[in-house]
C-alpha cells in the first residue's frame, strides 16, 4: 500500500528501504563502537541546502555522517553510511551524548549507495528529547534548544548499523553556528528581507493543516504501481497576500516524478497564511517542507 506524510522541516539515486520502527527504547546488545573524527568538518554551501560533512573511524570501520537544513529552524536531516559497516535494517535511533537516550527516530529509510555502501536518513529536531519517566530529570541547566544547547552536545549515538555507533563529534556549537551563516546566506538569495526573519511574530506556511492534507492527493499512481518510495524537500515561496508565488525542490531521494507532482499541487493550492514581522505585517516569505512517499507491505 502506498501512503504519504508531511513533515515539517542528498543523495540523489539513493536505493530506499522504509525502516520498521519501534516504539522502545533501543539496545546496544554488543556495546557500542566508538569512533573518533577521521576529517573536519566542511560546510557545503549548496543552491537550496546547507550541509555540515564529516567522517569518522579508521579506514576499516568509516562512517560518513551529513547533517543538512533546508531552512533556519531546529530540523536537522542525518544521513550516515559506510562501506564497511552493514546495516540493520529493523531499526533507526539517535541520541544527543551526552544528554538523552537512544531512541528509535520516526519516518526514516535505509539507503543503498552502490560502491559507497549502505546508510539510512532521517530527520529530528535538535531539541532535548527525554522518556517522560526522566523529564523530570533533565540535564540542561538552560534552553533545551538552540547555540547554548547545541554547545553541550558532543557526540552523536546512532542506531542503524549491525552496531550502534558513538560518533565523537566534539562541541556541535561551532559547527552548528558555521550552519546559520551558510543559511543566512541561503536566505539572501531567495529575495526575502534577511533581518525581518530573524524576528518574524509568525512563519509562514499553510493555514489549516487538516484542510491541506484532505486536499493533497498524495501517492503518485504510477508510482505505487511500481512500487517506488520517495522523499521529497521543497520550498515554496508565498507572498505577503499569502498565495504560492514558486515551488523549488531543495532535495530528495527516487523518481524525479514525485517532486513535479507534489509542486504542482502546492502551487495549486490557496490555503496559505503569511509570514508576519515583528511589526505584525504581512511580508513575502517562504514555506519548506519534507513529503516522505512509503511503501508499506501489508501482512496476513
């Protein structure tokens, strides 16, 4: 069965595989294998993304890790892979060392990269997730988001491969703040006021979220016909009288159909509200936003 999802928000040619998820805690059963950094970090200043690169282990046990945002926010797409290390394809997890626990992450694919290897994606917010039993407990004394945050993390915990891996990343701080520069400079290239959305009162996007989601028709058919999955970035551009003015794909993974499909209906869509700045008035902004087309095998 085909099904689609919005989520509010690489590698092009990617094969996908949907992950099956749950809803526990995950278990290193064998322990964790810790890797240390193998490059710096680089900062890919692309036409519709920002992404921060680095590598990890020796060059028997690699790991390459990306961490890409296609707008200012806290959503933040992994994609970790590797040539040496297989995948488990039941299970994909991340944790924010030393912070919080391993848990699963919703909505991810595993990923075959050909003569690269084989890796998974997903995307999560880099916020403080803790298990409700340890709220109560929690280990930042301040914001459990943003540049003070993200100056504690200093690893990254991943659940994908036969192993879980513990990447020493070092403070995400300086990395993370090398981020908002590239996406500063993302933002002037697309004619929206730069200042004014470093204080907008309201972001734009669509109105009425279970209209939008009525109306979307979702699943390409021929798509589903063929049994392809998909994930699909796109901005929209919506003006201060809060109609799509362009739709631009930032990125994705399968057919080149589904990104024609999802932009035309977007931009045939008329349900959307402006961005409005600290003043309260409408301003021409932007909407990005992540549609993930899944193949579901139905069991009896």
């Amino acid at each position: 069965m085909g099904t689609w999802s919005n989520s509010w928000a690489i590698l092009g040619g990617a094969g996908l595989v949907l992950a099956s998820l749950s809803a526990t805690p995950l278990r290193a059963e064998d322990g964790p294998m810790v890797l240390a950094p193998a490059t710096a970090w680089v900062v890919d200043y692309e036409d519709e993304a920002c992404a921060l690169r680095r590598s990890f282990g020796d060059p028997e046990q690699r790991v390459f890790l990306e961490m890409r945002q296609f707008s200012p926010g806290s959503m933040v797409q992994f994609t970790a892979y590797s040539d040496d290390l297989s995948v488990n394809r039941d299970e994909i997890g991340l944790a924010l060392l030393p912070l919080e626990p391993l848990v699963p992450s919703s909505g991810g694919f595993f990923i075959d990269l050909g003569d690269h290897g084989d890796g998974f994606t997903f995307s999560r917010a880099l916020v403080l997730h803790l298990p409700a039993s340890t709220a109560a407990k929690t280990p930042v004394d301040g914001p459990a988001n943003g540049p003070e945050f993200e100056r504690l993390v200093t690893g990254l915990s991943l659940a994908g491969f036969r192993r879980v891996v513990e990447l020493r990343t070092g403070s995400l701080g300086p990395p993370l703040a090398a981020m908002r520069g590239c996406l500063d400079e993302l933002l002037s290239h697309w004619g929206v006021d730069v200042a004014a959305h470093r204080t907008l009162q309201r972001i734009a996007g669509v109105a009425d979220m279970a209209h939008f989601n009525g109306y979307f028709t979702g699943f390409p058919g021929h798509m589903a016909w063929m049994r392809q999955s998909g994930i699909v970035h796109l901005r929209v551009m919506i003006s201060a009288q809060g109609t799509a003015t362009g739709c631009f794909l930032q990125g994705g993974m399968g057919n080149d159909d589904f990104g024609e499909h999802t932009c035309e209906q977007v931009m045939a869509y008329t349900g959307y509200r402006p961005a409005l700045d600290a003043a309260g008035q409408p301003i021409d902004s932007f909407w990005t936003t992540t549609f993930n087309f899944r193949i579901e095998i139905m069991r009896l």
